[in-house]
C-alpha cells in the first residue's frame, strides 16, 4: 500500500476577488521506500502538494491519503498526531531556531512531545552522528555552515522515525556537491528505513538520485520522467 497517495486532488486559493487554481486534479502515490522528486516551474504547486501532504492545507476536491487515511477526515487533534509522529517536514526555509545548539535543534520534535531533556538529547545524538555532525552538537546555525543547517535539518526530521519525509528545496542554498550529500542521506533514509521521500527540486541532478520524477505545470502532472541516468556523469 501506498505510504502517501493523491487522488485526483485539487486546490484552490481565494486571489483578488477571483479564485487561482493551484492545484488541478493531481493523482499519484509514493510508496513505503521509495523517494520521489517533485519538479516544474516556479508557482507550478509545488509546495502546495508538499503542504496538502503534511495536512497544513486541505484539498478543495479530490483526497490525500496516509496510508488508507484520508487526511481531511481525521480531527484537529489527529492531525496535530500525523504532523508530530507520521511526517518529516523539510521546509525551504529550514526552520531551525536560531541561538539554540545543533543537538536541541534536531531533538525539537521530541521536547515538544515532552521527552526529558536527557533522553531527548540521547535520542537525537546518533541522528546528527549519521550526518557527519557528530562534532557539532553544540554549534548554533549561525556557526554552521549552509550545508551543516541543511542537514540539521535532515537530523530533526528523521529523530523521531517518521513514515513519511516531505522536503522543499533542501539544497536550494547548497553547492552542487553538497546539495547532492543532502538527497543521498534522503534517498539513504527511503532505503535503509522504509520512509517515503518526497522531495521538490529544481536541481536536475538532485531530481536524477530519486526512483521517480514526477513533473508539475500549472498545477497538473506531465507524463513522468524517465530517468536517463547517463546523462549525468
Ligand atoms: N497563500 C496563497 N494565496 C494565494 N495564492 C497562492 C498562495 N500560495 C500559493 N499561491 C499561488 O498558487 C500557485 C502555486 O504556488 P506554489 O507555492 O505551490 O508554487 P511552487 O511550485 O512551490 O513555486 P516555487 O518553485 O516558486 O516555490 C502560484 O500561482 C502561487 O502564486
Ligand atoms: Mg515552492
């Protein structure tokens, strides 16, 4: 079964009196284990999906599904349960809280859960380890590097062993070389621990490391891209 399935989904924002449809009637799913790379155009719904899959939106037709769950008919409370436990969220912006140490940052989801200090900083040690920031724990973001944010960021959203691992443009920053380094630990979370990845990008590169691209034009699907993967060297 699906880990992540949108069914013939549509979305629409009030804009200047009118209505924009970002969104128009999107169908297609992610599995347990597989990362998929979301591309298209700038304001092609991108991050739309990305927002309607951790259930921050609500689609206006069609459905999203966790699973067999249908998120627009889960309660307030269980859907503060799908975005704490289920999902990790990597937004462009990466989010991490300034002034607060590496290792805090990346065992955030676990302390607002209310795991104890200790055992939150315990649990969220090996995580910042597997992405070689093992000798960083106590660095702030502002004494990291773009590429060592980015992968705080990686770090926080896997603490806590989410299903599902939604992520905006991690590398939108990044050099080619180290943006690569933040997909290959996705596409090593999607192997190694059965997460489904979602990841939008604009990097064709980034895109080629997923087992599928599926491209976004005004918000609708183009015929998915074969990989071609001698095309890059
Ligand atoms: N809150 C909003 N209110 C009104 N319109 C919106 C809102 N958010 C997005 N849109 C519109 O919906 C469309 C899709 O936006 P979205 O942010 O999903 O695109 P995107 O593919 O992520 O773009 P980018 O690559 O620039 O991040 C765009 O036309 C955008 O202007
Ligand atoms: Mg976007």
């Amino acid at each position: 079964m699906p880990a992540l399935s949108f069914d013939n989904v549509v979305k629409e924002y009030p804009s200047a009196g009118e209505t924009v449809r970002a969104i128009d009637g999107v169908s297609f799913d992610v599995e347990p284990g597989e990362m998929v790379a979301l591309c298209g155009p700038s304001g092609s719904g991108k991050s739309t999906l990305l927002l309607l899959a951790a259930a921050l939106l609500a689609p206006d037709a069609g459905a999203v599904r966790f699973g067999q769950t249908d998120l627009s008919r889960l309660s307030t409370k269980e859907i503060s349960d799908y975005q704490r436990h289920s999902i990790g969220l990597i937004s462009q912006t990466l989010d991490l809280f300034p002034g607060v140490p590496a290792l805090e940052n990346a065992a955030i989801k676990l302390l607002a859960d209310r795991v104890p200090l200790p055992e939150a900083r315990r649990t969220a040690r090996p995580w910042l380890e597997r992405v070689g920031l093992g000798d960083r724990l106590s660095h702030t973001p502002d004494q990291l590097s773009g590429g060592e944010r980015a992968r705080v960021a990686v770090a926080r959203a896997l603490v806590n062993q989410p299903r599902l691992l939604l992520a905006d443009e991690p590398t939108a920053n990044l050099d080619t070389r180290r943006g690569l380094e933040v997909v290959d630990l996705l596409a090593s979370a999607a192997r190694e621990q059965d997460v489904a990845v979602l990841l939008v990008t604009h990097d064709q590169e980034a895109a080629a490391v997923a087992d599928r691209i599926e491209t976004l034009r005004d918000g609708s699907l183009g015929s998915p891209m074969p990989l071609d993967r001698t095309a890059i060297s």
